[in-house]
C-alpha cells in the first residue's frame, strides 16, 4: 500500500474544495454540514417512510447542478430488501415528483441513476461485487445510497454470518467509493431501546464505527400533529448528540417538514402560470383552443389536481402533452358538434318519410 506524506494546509484545501450535495432541507443541512464528497453517511430510523423520502431525495440531488446544491453525476441505487417483508424498491414516480420540485427533467434523472436489487442474503454478496466493479468503470457516479443495509441481518436465520456478510459489503463498498471520492450514504433500521436512550443501528458498533456521520431519525406525535426528530449521533467536527425538530405544518408538507402550499393553491398557480407563458399563450390565442382548455380543467384535469399539485412546474413533456391534449379535446368537440347535427338531419328525414 503506498504511503503519501501530506502537510495539513494540503489537506484542508482537499476538503474545501469538496463539494456538498443538499439532502432538500436546510435544517437537516446544517446539522450534518451537508453530504460531502468521501464521507461516508449512516441514517437509521424505525419510520420506513422517512428513510425512502431521503434517499429517494438525495438520489435526485445528486444530478442537480452545483449552483442548486448537487453534484452534476450519476448516483447509484442499491437496493437490499426481503421481498416478501417490506419492499425498498426504487419509486419512479416519487423520484420524478421530486425532480420536478427541484425544476430538472425526470428523463434527465432517469438516465443518471443506476439501480440494482437484492432480495435474499447471496444476491446481497453477489451484487455488491457487482456494484464494485462498475463503479470503478464508471468515475462519473459520486454518489453511492445503500437502502435497507441490515435487512437480513433482521431475518436471518444465521444472524452473525450476516453480520460478516454485511462487514464485507461496507469494506467493498467504501473502498469504492474512496476511489471514485464518492459519498456512501447508508440506511438502516434502528433497534428497539429503553425510554430515554437514543437507540443503536441495526448494524451495531461496526456501522457506527464506519460512518462518518450518523444520524437517527425518529417519528414523533404532538397534538396529533406528526414530526421527526433528527439526532445527530457521530460527526467528526461537531459535539454530538445533537438533535432538531422538522415539523410537519399545516397547509401541506413532505415528510421531512418542507412547507408546500396547499393541493388547491398549487394547482391554481400552475395554470395561471401556464396560461401566462409565451408558448401557451400563441396557443390560447385559437378561441376553439381556449374553450377546449377550459374543458380539459373542468373535465379531465380535476381529477388530477393533487397529483399535477404534487408536480410543480412542468417539463417539455408535460407542456407537449398538454397541448396535444388541447388539440384533441378541440377536434372531439367539433366532432361532437357535427355528430349532433348529423344526428338532427337523420331524425327530420326520418319524420319526412313517416308523413
């Protein structure tokens, strides 16, 4: 193993010149710093929907740019789940709601995501090996999010081969990403503990040792309103534990407490914006176009409100679509319109030949 000598001022201007990437809320930014470049990152919890949301987050944040707080890369998904107990597959439509929340096209990261499942302990083994090998083809992938680590060890029957198994894949894992500076961002379940002690991973002392940033989450009630609250458990330059409240206010909200406007407010202001926008304008100029599009809100599209709220602004796709729509809502009314004519005609001739 080649031994290089550095002096410390050489090491800091490594580590400046990291980049961060944003985990999409500012609280929990400020908390862990951020996820840096060559770090390696452990976030466990018992609420399944919290740690999803978070990697799903972190895997669109990667292909942001830089200037939006990503990466610009590729990311890797590996996905480790028992497939009859709780499945962690990736969600292509989370993905792409978040995608569009952040203002990037999902094709675009679609194409910069790679996945990869594992569904029983020897799939685990075999597709970190695989996971390895290609992120040493790949130097363009800066992020590596492993969902679900310790689920085997939860439902093996040979717990501490597991346990092997799983020091194993980490060592792989983080030697791989060291190579490529990646982040290696892990998950996994918390284990159950006595009131008033922050409970351990899954993992146990190996993970926490590994990690350089460990944070646990934990899904909390107040006054039925539900919150988490993150415990920064491990950092290398803050005092820890250190914990923060992401609250879940009224008028909507996504699971890691960013404020969103209302379904109904979000809809609204997606349609005065479209109708506001140039390309759609030219549009709408055809008054046959504006009465069809006015159809296609109150007919078609009502139904959709809450997903379309859940969109954002759209993409090329969703606008060419849209419009498309328009246009085919317009010929299906003229051809109503004749259908009813045609239909008047047939019916006077038909009371003609009675007479």
């Amino acid at each position: 193993m080649q031994i290089v000598m550095k002096t410390a001022a050489d090491v800091l201007r490594e580590e400046n010149s990291k980049l961060k990437l944003t985990t999409g809320n500012a609280d929990l930014d400020s908390l862990i710093d951020g996820i840096k470049q060559g770090q390696i990152y452990l976030f466990y919890s018992n609420d399944q929907k919290a740690l999803d949301l978070l990697i799903h987050k972190v895997l669109v944040n990667c292909v942001l740019p830089l200037e939006k707080g990503g990466f610009n890369s590729k990311a890797l998904y590996f996905n480790t789940c028992n497939y009859h107990r709780g499945k962690t597959i990736l969600n292509p439509s989370k993905l792409a709601m978040i995608a569009k929340c952040a203002g990037i096209d999902p094709s675009i990261v679609f194409q910069n995501i790679y996945s990869v499942s594992a569904f029983n302990e020897m799939q685990q083994s075999t597709a970190a090996k695989k996971v390895v090998e290609f992120i040493k083809k790949d130097k363009d992938i800066n992020l590596i999010a492993v969902h679900n680590l310790t689920r085997f060890i939860e439902t093996s029957k040979q717990p501490r081969n597991a346990r092997q198994v799983l020091k194993q894949i980490v060592g792989s894992l983080k030697n791989a990403a060291s190579e490529n500076n990646a982040a290696l961002v892990l998950s996994c379940s918390a284990l159950t503990t006595r009131l008033g002690r922050i409970p351990k991973p899954m993992g146990g002392a190996y993970l926490r040792h590994e990690a350089n940033i460990v944070v646990l989450f934990n899904s909390l009630r107040r006054k039925a309103r539900p919150f988490f609250k993150a415990t920064l458990v491990k950092h290398p330059c803050k005092k820890t534990p250190r914990s923060l409240l992401l609250h879940v206010p009224k008028g909507g909200v996504t699971l890691m407490g960013k404020i969103t406007p209302s379904f109904r407010q979000q809809f609204h202001q997606l349609i005065n914006n479209l109708k506001k926008s140039s390309g759609f304008q030219n549009t709408l100029i055809n008054l046959e176009h504006k009465t069809a599009f006015d159809l296609l809100l109150e007919e078609a599209w009502s139904a959709e409100s809450a997903a379309m709220a859940q969109s954002g602004i759209p993409c090329i796709m969703d606008i060419t679509n849209l419009m498309a729509n328009v246009h085919n809502k317009k010929c299906n009314e003229e051809l109503k319109r004749k259908l009813a004519e045609l239909e008047r005609i047939l019916h006077d001739f038909k009371k003609r030949q009675k007479t």
